[in-house]
C-alpha cells in the first residue's frame, strides 16, 4: 500500500466514513490514476477534466457512478492532497427519476419458498420482513436482538445511524431456528468456512455474493423475471407497508431514511394507491 492510499484511508476514517465507502472511494482514485497511468500528485487539472468527460461521454456512467467517482476523488484532493481544484465544484452528476423494481407479496413468498439452506432462507427473510440493506442484515448480532419488545438494534448503518426496527415473531422463531445450527456466540449468520463445524467459532459473518448467489438462483426457479436484487426486498418491504395503512413517517423512521421525501417514493410504487388513483379518474371523468 502507497503512503498516500494509507493517508486517504486514515483520513477516511478520521472523517467517519463507513469501511464500504472508504473501499469505494479509494477505488474511484485508484481507477483515475490507472487511466492516465500516473500517480495522483502528477494528475493535472485538466486531466480530470478529460477523465469526466471520458466517463460521461465514452463510458456513459451511471448517476451512482458518477457520484462516487466524483465524491471519491474529491475527497483525495481536499482532504489528503491538500489540493482543492474548481473543476470538482462544477461537475454535477445527471439527476435519474428511476422508480425501484418492487416485488409482490406473492412473489416474495415464493423466492423465500425457493430457498432450500436454512442460513440463506433466514437472512433474506430477516432482510424483506425488517426493511435491512445487506449489509445490515449481514452484520446482524445476537445483542442486536430485543425478543421481549419485538425489535433489531441496527447498529452504524449508512450515515453512521442507529435505529430499532420491528422484529416479526414468525422472523424472530426463524433467527432462533438458525442460531441452533451453530451457536455461535456472536454473529446470528456467521460464514460456513470450510465446514460447517467452523461456524460455532467464526469471527465474520456470511459474504454478500453467497447471499446475492443464494437470491437470484431463487427468483430464478421461482420464475420472477423482474430485476431483482436482495435490495428489491427491502424497496417491497416499504411498499408493502404503506399498502397495509402504516404511515409514511414511521416507515421512514424503521427505513433509517433522513428525509420524508426520500421515504415518498414509495407512494408511487402501491398497487392500491393506484388503484384508488385510476377509480377517482374515471368517476370524475365519467360524465364528459
């Protein structure tokens, strides 16, 4: 590891940022350099010009793309190089108005009921019934969980923020059912390793690609063609909800959302609210 990559990653940790974004951003500089095949301090200016464009242009970046390329290196050159540059502050990533793929009721059911390995089928449920990222799900604890008032500390999610989230019954009888197949002292989904007899002692949780593996082979045999990720889980978990009449407030609260208009989306994604939508339509347009 170069002397400026330790320095970012200290000064990433220094600022706060979560170990994922520390990983993501590093990376972003790492990708500008291997491009011009230099090392950061010799990048020009313009030369980040021209790597912006090329990634607008050629590459056709995403927005998320974008974002973290751009919040990466700018945080390079402010904070570890010392080197605020005006380009930075002018390039702004393209706004994206994509509603998120939302699984039904029924088609949740029938991914979960295709899950055969207890540890894979308990994480995605706890995961779609509890509104959890991946990660969240993951790094879930035995101490996290509070059985006698029925809810999951989620702890240092994105942002850094706690919160407590609502645990089913029928979820908390599953998470019990998997901790008996290993006992492990901490983690409730700890990794398999080589054998199954590792699992009482494992120090990390399972991986992310064994848990997306173990997702899309699923929906695959569960014939869902939509494209679903295991974050689809937790977009139905909210839609879900406000189909059911929970109020908006309370499922931004459990989601960990900073702000209601993040969390209203969701308003455009309910069958019911459809619904009801196109049957006031047709009333009022009924007499033209």
């Amino acid at each position: 590891m170069t002397p400026l990559r330790e320095r970012m990653i200290q000064d990433l940790q220094l600022k706060g940022y979560s170990e994922s974004t520390q990983k993501l951003y590093v990376s972003a500089v790492r990708q500008l350099c291997e491009h011009f095949s230099k090392p950061p301090g010799q990048l020009t200016e313009e030369n980040l010009r021209d790597y912006f464009l090329y990634g607008k242009n050629v590459k056709k970046w995403s927005r998320a793309t974008s974002t973290v390329a751009l919040c990466g290196i700018k945080f390079f050159y402010d904070n570890t190089l010392k080197r605020p540059w005006p380009t930075l502050l002018f390039i702004r990533p393209g706004r994206e108005k994509k509603l998120p793929v939302v699984l039904s009721r029924d088609e949740v059911r029938q991914i979960l009921h295709q899950i055969e390995l207890l540890r894979y089928r308990a994480c995605l449920t706890t995961i779609y019934s509890c509104g959890l990222r991946l990660s969240e799900g993951l790094h879930l604890k035995i101490e996290d969980i509070d059985s006698a008032r029925g809810f999951i500390h989620v702890r240092q999610s994105k942002s850094n923020k706690d919160r407590y989230v609502p645990l089913p019954q029928r979820t908390l009888e599953l998470l019990r059912e998997q901790w008996k197949s290993h006992r492990n002292n901490c983690w409730l989904f700890p990794s398999p390793g080589h054998s199954r007899a590792d699992m009482s002692t494992a120090t990390k949780p399972i991986i992310k690609s064994s848990v997306q593996a173990a997702f899309r082979s699923a929906a695959k045999s569960a014939g869902i063609n939509k494209k679903a990720t295991v974050h689809t889980l937790r977009h139905s978990w909210a839609t879900h909800l406000l189909e059911a009449g929970i109020n908006l407030r309370l499922i931004q609260t459990w989601l960990g959302h900073s702000t209601p208009n993040t969390t209203s989306i969701y308003t455009h994604l309910t069958e019911q609210a459809k619904t009801v939508g196109i049957k006031s339509i047709n009333e009022l347009m009924a007499d033209l």
